[in-house]
C-alpha cells in the first residue's frame, strides 16, 4: 500500500430522490461533481427512496424509477469500486437513527423549514407527517456516515443547519458521537433553467416536458427542444444573466463543449439566434449520447444493477451500524 492510500479520506455523502428520469440539471449541478469527488473523498452516494415517499408513489414505478436512478449514476461517472452506491431504505440504520434524533428536534424547527412551508402551502391535502420531519431523516442521512462535507444547493442549507444543529446537541447531551458536517460548495456547478421559462430551475418533474432535457432523450428531441428554446429580445450571444433565455443556451453550450463563456461570444459574434440554437442542439446531443448509450446498455441488466447495489448496502451497512451502536449505548439502550 502506498503512502497516499494510507491517508485518509474526508467522507462526502449525498443522494437523489427516484421519483422521475433525471435531467441534464441533475448532471450539470450535481452528477458531473460527484464523479469528480471520488479522487478526494470517500463518497457515500445513496438513491433516496424513503424521501421519495413523502409524496405518494406508485410502488411499481418507485421499483423501476429506483433502478433507473442507479443505473445513471454509473453512466454518469459514479464508480462503484470507488465510491459506496446504495439505496436508502437498504440500510435500516437510516430510519433507526431518525427516531433518535426525532426525540431531540424541537416542532419549530421543523416547521419552520422553507420547503415544509411550499410544499404543504401548494397542496394541503397531501401534507403528511413525513414531509414534516424528512429533514432529521436527512440529518440522519448524514450523521451516520460520519460525514465531513455535504453538497448542498441554496434549498438544502438549512437542511444541513439542522443536521449540525442535532449533531452539536447529541453530542453535548452525551458525548462526542458525530462529526459536525460543513457544507461543500463544488468549484464548477451550472445552474440549468427551464428551457420555456428560464426564470425557474429545470426540474424532472415539470409538466411540460418540452422545458426539460432528460438523460434518457435520443438525439432529435434535444434538438427540437432547444430550437423552441425560449429566448429573449435582440439577437446578440451574449452572456448577460438579464437575458435569461439566451443565458440559459449559452451555459448548456459551455457545459457540452467546455468552451468558456468567453469564447461562446466570440464564436458566435454576429450571428443569430437560430444558428446558436442549433450549435446548441448538436452540441447537447453529442454530450448526452455516450452516457444514454451507457446508461441503456446497464439498465438491460438488472442482475448487474442489483447485485452493485447489494454490495453497496453492505458496505453503507457496516459503516452505519458503527454509528448506531455508539448512538444507542449512549442513549441508555439495553443491549446483550
């Protein structure tokens, strides 16, 4: 074993919820950067099937969406031989450790979270336990893992506030049992907008699937959504945030080729909007193409997928239960 093996790791955990097909947002603001993380960290990546729950779900199609999640994570550069991918509800510690740290969250904490507030504010009827308390199971998430850093977006920060707030209170009740997680802002993150209305983020489950590129979309459709792209007034490429729209083209234009913004504008000076869009829609297809292909060519083999999968709860197992067993010793739990 050489000198840099012995080192170790800073541990990063994150996850993805299996309730829709993943987009080229999931790419660009997260799935890119966690392939990245594998050379600097030891990477927990989990598909997070008991937050998926909090909104009701088919369970044929949560089986499904649950392979197809796994199954792009590998396309996307996720190694299983470097990183630990597994599914949440696989690791029973998860929900065992939530019912812990449930017993010393406060109703105001929870209650005060900005996406409790959405979410129950935009359908009351569906407003569940669950989605009140998904932040400790998320606290919990993280704490078992012994996580140094998570990726967090703008809606996740305090998600994690909470998740060092409880870390901070057990550990003062009893006695240092988990690490304090910091938040890990990636160096390079695109932010993907909605491509007919790029004043909101791109998200899976979008009604209107003409606003959404997904991973899973052959090579025409991308084009044909990026050619009814919505843009904005005048004609100039410029990367100007104000022009939403345009803006929008040009970070999809840098993240497929690795151009800078820079020299999108000189590539582009003085031609038109229809031309960009469609350098766009060839350059987008050809980015996704290798990782659908992957992705198709993995997802016809569910034994594979399952067995990866299998090995990765064990592995998230054995880990997780360490930090259980320390937690319920000192909680006063009687054990033989």
């Amino acid at each position: 074993m050489t000198e840099n093996e012995n080192i170790k790791k800073p541990v990063i955990l994150s996850g993805i919820t299996p309730t829709g097909i993943l987009t080229i947002g999931h790419l660009a603001g997260a799935l890119k950067n966690w392939s990245q993380m594998q050379n600097d960290f030891d990477c927990y990546y989990m598909i997070a099937d008991l937050h998926a729950i909090t909104a009701r779900q088919k369970p044929a199609d949560l089986r499904l969406r649950t392979l197809d999640t796994a199954a792009m994570f590998i396309a996307c550069g996720i190694d299983p031989e470097r990183s630990v991918l597994f599914i949440q509800s696989h690791v029973p510690e998860h929900t065992q450790l939530t019912w812990v740290l449930s017993c010393l969250t406060g109703m105001g904490e929870c209650s005060r979270m900005t996406q409790f507030k959405d979410k129950s504010q935009k359908s009351e009827e569906s407003v569940n336990v669950g989605l009140f308390s998904y932040p400790v199971l998320m606290a919990s998430d993280i704490l078992l893992y012994q996580a140094d850093a998570v990726p967090v977006g703008e809606d996740q920060k305090q998600h994690l506030e909470l998740s060092r707030d409880l870390a901070n209170r057990f550990n003062n009740l009893y006695s240092p049992t988990f690490k304090v997680p910091e938040p890990y802002i990636p160096k390079i993150g695109a932010r993907i907008m909605s491509l007919q209305d790029p004043s909101k983020k791109m998200s899976k489950s979008d009604d209107n699937q003409s606003s959404v590129i997904y991973l899973t979309d052959t090579d025409e459709v991308i084009k044909n959504k990026i050619k009814r792209a919505v843009t904005d007034s005048g004609s100039d490429i410029k990367a100007n945030p104000e022009k939403q729209g345009i803006y929008n083209l040009i970070t999809l234009y840098h993240l497929s080729t690795g151009k800078s913004f820079e020299e999108i504008e000189i590539e582009f000076e003085g031609k038109g909007y229809g031309e960009f869009k469609a350098a766009v829609g060839n350059a987008v297809a050809g980015f996704i193409r290798p990782l659908r292909e992957k992705y198709e060519q993995l997802r016809h083999d569910d034994k594979l997928l399952k067995e990866i999968l299998m090995t990765g709860a064990e592995k998230a197992g054995r880990t997780a239960a360490k930090t259980l067993s320390k937690v319920y010793k000192k909680t006063g739990f009687l054990s033989f």
